[in-house]
C-alpha cells in the first residue's frame, strides 16, 4: 500500500513542479528584468560604492590613532669626528677623535593621537560626498527607466510579430479552404485548371510570409529573453494582446508637467552642486588647517643584547601639539583652481539649458506624433472593417458561383494589408505613447 501511495505522490510532484510556466505578462517581464539586468544590478553596486567613499571621507575627521613598536640593531654604528680640545683642557686645539653616538641595539614603542580641528576642505567634502550619493541613486533611475523603456518596446514587438504570425495562419486557413473548394469545382469541370493555379500562388506565397513571419517571431522572442535576463535557449511566451493597451491623447496633461520630472534633468542639478562643491572647496583653501597632535611612547638603546630587555632601561617620552598651516603664496596655483572650477560650474548650466530646450522640442515631437499614430490607427481600423465586409462578400458571391476567384484573391490581398496596417498602426501608437511617457517623466 505504502508502495502505490509513493507513485501516486511522485506522479502528482511531477505535474506540479513539472510543468513549464514560461508564459509571462508585462508585468513578469518588467519584475525579471529588473532583477536580472546586469547594468541595473551595477548601478545599484555604484551606489554602494558611493556610501562607502562618502564613509571613507568621513572618517578623516574623527581621530587617527596609532601605535608604533620596533626593534633595531645597528650592525654599523655612525661615527663623528669631533675637537676634543673643547672638552680636555691642555690637549692640542684641532685634535680630533672617532666618537659614535649610538649603541648596537634601539628600541621604540610609540602611542599617537592626531586630531584635525579644522579644514575647510573636509566640511565641504561631507556636504559633497551626500550629493554624490545622491548622484548614484538617480543614476540608477535612469538606468531603471532605460531598461523598463527596452523591456516594454521589445515585449510589443513580441506581441506584434506574434499577431502578424496569427494573420498569415488565418490567411492560410482561408486561401486554403478556397484552394480546396476551387479543385472540387475543377474536378466537376465548372471552372478551369488557371483558377486552381492561381490560388495555388497565393497559398505557396502565404507558406513562404509564414517562414518568415516565424522566424521574425523567434528573433524578437529573443531580444525579448536578453533584456529581461532570461535564458535564450529556454522557451518563452508572452501573455496578452496589443489590442489590450488603451491609447488616448486625454489622458496627459502637457501643462503640468516640470523639468524636474525628468531624471536626466535631476541628475543635471546634482551634478551642478557637485561642481559648485568642487569650487568651494577650492576657495576654503585660502583657510587655515589646524590640527592638534599627542605622542606618548617609551625608547632605549644598549650595546648589549641581554641588556636591551631591562624594563629599567626604557625611558618615557610624551608629546602635545597644535599645528596650523597658513596658506601664503602657492604661485597662483589656487586661483587658477577657483576660475576652472567657476567655468566648469558654467558648462553645467549650459547643458541645464539645453536640455530644458531639447525636453521642449521633445515633447512637442512626441505629442505630435502620438496623436497622428491614433488617427492613423482609427483610419486602419475602420479600413479592416470595411476590406474584412468585401472579403465576405466577395467569397459569398464565388460560392454561390456569380463571382470570380480573381475577385476573392484581390480581396483577400487588401484585408491581408488591413490588417497588417491595423496591428502596425497599433504597434506604432504604442511606441509613441511610450516615448512620450518618457519625455514627461512618467514611465514606469
């Protein structure tokens, strides 16, 4: 019993953790994506990277402390020559003698605080090394908006190529069941063998639009896997229809929108405060540096090995201190920094500038180009309804045998065109809409 019990569990683990849910929706797409885009997850790591220097900078001001030990022998000792007249009364003047002034062993063991007061340098870095922060987060933004704008573009030319495929199909379902009805009648000899033949070019025409159409759908398929970071030799499919996106002019308001709204816009601003710090920090160079110091250490030196480890022998030293540095004349050095930095602070305000101009133009294009890919899908739509009525009826009337097949082909050839133009019109509205939502800051 246990044994059956044991297949019944491993048959029914393999229906429900064996079956292949590779169907996603845009959604999914944007979700994996996020997750799995390399350049997304380095932006992210940049952030890091950015916390860590700014902790690396701040931790100049808090005190540097160190203790320093050592052993030396002085395997040859540094030797003088001095006048020991100044030293022996009644020897010759100039009589000199090799004196060393060291012994064979030294040892030094050394406990040092530095502590810096002020520098107008590193009040500036603290207030800069937020805004580079700052910087990186919003550097990841863009690269986020970068990816979902690649993500969406590429999952509705899944969807279009996907349509185009289920087109051909249906065409080839339809040019088929004519090809199939017109060899009845030839064989019952009411038509001739050229209307058989001609349908037949169409149909072989169709098979070869499939191949393609296929191999269009597995290509952008594809793209689809690289930008979401799936695998490509795995199998994929989407969820939903392009039909299912609403498109409407109404829905945006131009007149509310704010440059600010823009990330690139953002990341501009805060690269002006960066190189306004940089000019700051250049002018508190004209500052003085004060910092204040404390050395607390032993030291001692023997001509003696077994001597050097005479705790008596050690000798007690200590230091305080304050040291300021006065900046003077440094040749103009400084100066020449301040009006660099004073120009480069101007080309950020230049490309400010230009870009508020490009977002104008931008917004202007998209906007414009939004509303003529949605007449021009209202134009193609009701195109499709009226080439789909003459097909009806132009297959009705070959039937009941007062049309021609000529009629039918011609017929099918233009809503084939319909609806290839309907679902480009659609795909191109999309894309236009995306853009736009782009230009305005809002895509998300």
């Amino acid at each position: 019993m246990k044994f059956y019990i044991l297949i019944i569990f491993f048959l029914f683990s393999n229906y429900l953790f064996g079956q292949d849910n590779t169907s996603f929706s845009l959604d999914e797409c944007l979700q994996m994506a996020l997750s799995n885009n390399e350049n997304l997850k380095n932006s992210f790591l940049e952030e890091n990277v950015s916390k860590m220097t700014s902790r690396e900078y701040l931790s100049v001001g808090f005190p540097q402390i160190s203790f320093e030990t050592g052993l030396k022998y002085n395997f040859e000792i540094q030797k003088s020559l001095i006048d020991i007249s100044k030293f022996m009364p009644g020897v010759p003047e100039g009589t000199e003698q090799e004196v060393s002034f060291g012994q064979k062993y030294d040892g030094i063991m050394d406990f040092g605080i530095n502590q810096m007061i002020f520098n107008g340098s590193y009040f500036v870095g603290l207030a800069a090394s937020k805004a580079l922060i700052e910087l990186s987060e919003k550097q990841t933004v863009r690269a986020k908006v970068d990816l979902i704008e690649s993500v969406k573009k590429a999952y509705y030319i899944v969807l279009n190529t996907k349509e185009r495929l289920n087109l051909v199909n249906s065409n080839l379902e339809r040019i088929k069941s004519l090809l199939n009805d017109t060899e009845i009648l030839y064989e019952n000899g009411f038509v001739e063998k050229l209307d058989v033949d001609r349908i037949k070019v169409s149909y072989n025409n169709l098979n070869a639009e499939k191949i393609k159409a296929e191999r269009l759908y597995d290509l952008s398929l594809s793209v689809l896997k690289f930008q979401i970071g799936f695998p490509v030799n795995d199998k994929l499919s989407v969820i939903g229809s392009i039909e299912d996106v609403i498109i409407s002019v109404n829905d945006y308001d131009i007149q509310s929108f704010e440059y600010s709204d823009r990330i690139e816009h953002s990341i501009l601003n805060t690269n002006k405060r960066l190189k306004s710090y940089d000019l700051k920090n250049n002018r508190s160079q004209f500052l003085p540096q004060i910092y204040a110091n404390l050395s607390y250490g032993y030291n001692t030196s023997s001509s003696e090995y077994d001597l050097f480890f005479n705790s008596n022998r050690w000798k007690n030293f200590g230091t305080v201190g304050l040291q300021i540095i006065v900046p003077i004349f440094d040749g103009f050095n400084k100066r020449s920094k301040i009006n660099r930095s004073k120009i480069v602070v101007q080309q950020v305000e230049n490309q400010i500038k230009f870009l508020e101009r490009s977002i104008d133009l931008q917004i202007n294009q998209n906007f414009i180009e939004l509303k003529n890919a949605i007449e021009s899908l209202y134009v193609s739509k009701e195109n499709l309804v009226l080439a789909n009525d003459v097909y009806n009826v132009s297959e009705k009337k070959y039937k009941e045998g007062v049309g021609s097949n000529l009629e039918v082909l011609d017929s099918n050839n233009a809503l084939k065109i319909a609806q290839t133009n309907y679902y480009n019109a659609y795909y191109q509205a999309i894309i236009s809409k995306i853009n736009l939502d782009k230009t305005l800051g809002i895509l998300n």
